[in-house]
C-alpha cells in the first residue's frame, strides 16, 4: 500500500533495468496482474474494449488484451494514437500478432472500456485524437476501468479538468499521489494495487488494517491508570464550552489513564456531571499562560473551543517550554514557528486554517496536500494531521501517511474536536508516535464508518464517534 510519484515509478524502472531486471518480463507481469484483476469484474459474454497508447501504459493494454482474448474474453485491441513508440512495447505488440491477434477499429457498443492510453509520464490537459477518445468513452454506459491512472490525470497533483471516468483502477506497484487529491481522485474510482514483481519501498504510505492490528495491542492485566498517561485538555470557552465536552469524550474512549481539562469555570460545572471521569483546572488557559502546568502530565492538547487568542498564545509560549508533546488545533492554530524542542508538536488543521498558516490558497492546498503538508512539517519540525477527505499526516522526517477510513458525514462541526482528545489519549498512552497518531486519525474515520453501516451520513454527530470507538477497537485489539 506505497505511494509513488511519477518520478520515482521512472526511477524506480530504470534501476531494476541497471539491476537486469527484464523490462519484457515486467510488462508482462503487469498485463497478467492486470487480466487476473479484470477477469474478475467481467463475464466472458462482455464485449470488452481495451484502448492502448503508444507508451509504456499501452503496452500494459496490448498484454491485458492477448490475455483476455487468449482465454476466452471477447476483447478487442484499439491503438488510439497510433502503434507504440516504446521499445519494451513494440516488442509486446509484436508478440501479439505473432499469437495471430488482431488490432480492430473502435465499432458499436461495449459492454466494458478499459483506459491504458496514457501513465505516469504525461500531464494534462488531454489533446487531439487522446481526448477525443477519453469523450466517446465518458459518453458511453459501459464499465469503465483505468490501467495505473485514468487518462487526463497527473500523477502528481491534482489539477485535472477533463479526464477518463474510471470506475475502478488498477494502480501498477503502488498508488500515485493524485489518487488522494480533490480534483483528480473522483476519477479514479475505486482503486487497487496490483503487483508487478518489483521491491516495495516508499516513505509514502496507506495506512491499512493489517497496520493497525500490528501496532494496537490488548492492554495487559497488570495495567494502573498512570501506565496509559495522564493528559491535558486546554478546551472550551463561555461561547463554545461543547468542544471540551467531545475533545474531553475523545480521549477519554480512547484510553487515557487520567485527563485533566482546563477550562472556564462555567464550562467546568457543564461538564463535571458528564465527564465525571475527568479532573478539572479552573481558569486552566489563564494559569498555564501564566507557568502553572501541572506537575506529571505526559502530553498537552490545546485549541478546541478557545475563543481569547490573546490569552491562547499565551498558554501556547509556556507549553512551548516544557518537554510535553502537544497536541494544537483551531482556536491555536495561526502563522507562527515552532522552536526545536524535545517534546513533539502535532498540528491538527484543515485546509482553511492550513491555509492561513501558510499563506497558500486552500484550492491550491487541496491540490497538492502531499507536497504542502510535507513541506510544512519539515520547516517547523512538526506533525502535520492535514484533515479532509484521504487525512494526510506528514512526518518531519519526510514520511507521509495517508488515512483511508471516514465518510462525509465528519463534515460536521465538533469531529475535529473528538479527534484532537483522541490524539491526547493515543500519544499519552502509546510509546511510539508515529502509529499512535495514524491509528487515532484511523479509528475517527472508522467509527464515522461504522455509524454510516445503519444509518444516513448525514445524522452523524460528533459525539456518535465517541461512541463507537470502544466497538472499532475492539476488532482490532490483539
């Protein structure tokens, strides 16, 4: 579940051909990978159109098509832009005729269309007889499946404005960044990855189940409340005391040995009867701005709720001091840096607060949320949660994480908030960060996709998410 980018797919290519890796074998791995794939979405009564280029990705097309044909399919062969222009695909189409297959002209009506026009190697926009094609295709009902990445979309980004409309694509060795971006990824329908018999490395990845059942563990018997962390919630004002309430949910589902919540003195008489499980730190932001932090807390979360910046900065410097890990999210997150210090520093924002944080517009952010978030999170030296659809969490190291879980229904005011407790309970509790704060931002998407099982997206409530964390967890505790 690796991402690559245009560039490291050629590099990647070139160094097994150094290695002497047959680059003829490797096509036609990737035509076989892709004919087990297909043969599982089609009957052979289809009438199946493969529309090859003259590019690497065309011959993936001409293999797909001798192996469809070859075991019975009813597939036809159409080289939209002319014969290949590759070595290793001539060489393939050669072969094709030579097993006495014929190339045919683009007639009547199909049953399924498959894109292997253009790959990693192209930009948009689409032009000539290429777009033609992508049209008469998009124009048509019939299942529509895209080898590596549909035609009229960069690997890289997500500026796309007329592209093939996939239904499903098979990625060839890993994902490409544009299959997580908005503005190219509704192309691409549901997406899998194929292998190809090349070594997996990447720095890029998707996080997956198998992920999370290797690094969330059953807690053991012998287990106090000071083994799982004691947490620090900076939350919730007069005008917003529910963001305590859900980021102060969050964490506690989630694990956190204690919590304590600093907060307004109203906001703490709303939220004892609910959250009876919690300490409470009256005027909490006014005393951590000025040096009161409590004595044995692991980790700080600030942000949710908070309304005075002024007194927010100011609890924000003296945290900055400390050796916490620090969670911050909305009402503390603005243009600022962060000096290099022992504790980790998590940002939590969405694009329109990454937005004012970096000056860059928000559609260009969700254009290219790998590079930008990336880009951030090594010149502050912090995590990077970029949220939205396909969460991004960038590593100062350079790694990047893609989140798959979660639906439309974490569009709703309050979500952030759960997750941001959720994130203080998993880096006060767990030892290793990094799939401490994949496996939160996996189990905020999860349990919004366990609600939507029975009911409508739509009703979905940022305290539901709370809710079903137990039950998400529980399938995963080894």
């Amino acid at each position: 579940m690796y991402i690559f980018t245009g560039d490291e797919i050629k590099k990647i290519d070139q160094t097994a051909q150094n290695s002497g890796m047959d680059m003829y074998t490797l096509m036609e791995n990737a035509g076989k990978a892709l004919y087990e794939a297909v043969s599982d979405l089609v009957t052979r009564e289809s009438r199946i159109l493969v529309m090859a280029g003259k590019g690497n990705n065309g011959g993936d097309g001409i293999v797909l098509s001798r192996y469809l044909q070859q075991n019975g399919f009813h597939c036809e062969l159409t080289l939209s832009a002319g014969k290949p222009g590759t070595e290793t695909a001539c060489k393939h189409f050669t072969y094709y005729k030579v097993c006495g297959l014929k190339v045919s002209e683009r007639e009547g009506k199909y049953d399924v269309i498959i894109d292997a026009l253009l790959g990693v190697g192209t930009s948009p926009p689409l032009r000539g007889k290429i777009a033609q094609e992508v049209r008469w295709a998009n124009s048509q009902q019939a299942l529509k499946i895209a080898v590596d990445l549909p035609s009229g979309v960069s690997a890289d980004h997500g500026e796309t404005d007329e592209a093939f409309q996939a239904e499903f694509t098979f990625c060839l060795h890993g994902f490409k960044p544009s299959a997580f971006f908005e503005g190219s990824t509704d192309f691409f329908g549901v997406t899998r990855v194929l292998s190809i018999g090349l070594p997996q490395q990447s720095k890029w990845q998707v996080w997956t189940e198998e992920n999370v059942r290797s690094t969330f563990h059953k807690r053991f018997a012998g287990a106090h409340k000071g083994t799982f962390g004691t947490g620090l919630l900076l939350a919730g004002s007069d005008e917003m005391p529910g963001s305590a309430l859900l980021a102060g949910k969050g964490a506690l589902k989630s694990g956190i040995g204690k919590l304590t919540i600093g907060t307004s003195r109203f906001v703490s008489g709303i939220l004892a009867g609910q959250l009876p499980e919690a300490m409470y730190k009256h005027d909490g932001l006014e005393a951590v701005g000025e040096g009161d932090v409590p004595k044995g807390i692991k980790a700080c979360a600030i942000g949710p709720g908070l309304a005075d910046a002024g007194k927010t900065d100011m609890a924000l410097q003296h945290l900055m001091n400390t050796d916490l890990h620090l969670v911050i999210d909305a009402g503390a997150l603005k243009k600022r840096t962060y000096p290099k210090r022992k504790g980790l520093v998590i940002l939590t924002p969405h694009p329109g607060e990454f937005s004012r944080m970096t000056g860059v517009p928000a559609s260009d952010i969700q254009k290219n949320r790998f590079q930008y978030a990336l880009a951030y999170a090594q010149e502050q030296n912090a995590i990077v949660i970029l949220k939205g659809r396909y969460t991004v969490l960038a590593f100062p190291d350079g790694s990047l994480i893609v989140n798959p879980t979660g639906n439309a229904g974490l569009a709703k005011g309050g979500t952030g908030d759960t997750l941001t407790g959720m994130l203080l309970a998993f880096v006060s509790s767990e030892k290793d960060v990094k799939p401490a704060v994949a496996n939160a931002v996996y189990f905020h998407g999860a349990s919004a996709d366990l609600w939507e099982q029975t009911n409508a997206e739509r009703g979905l409530l940022a305290s539901d998410v709370s809710e079903h964390l137990p039950l998400v967890m529980k399938s995963f505790e080894q």
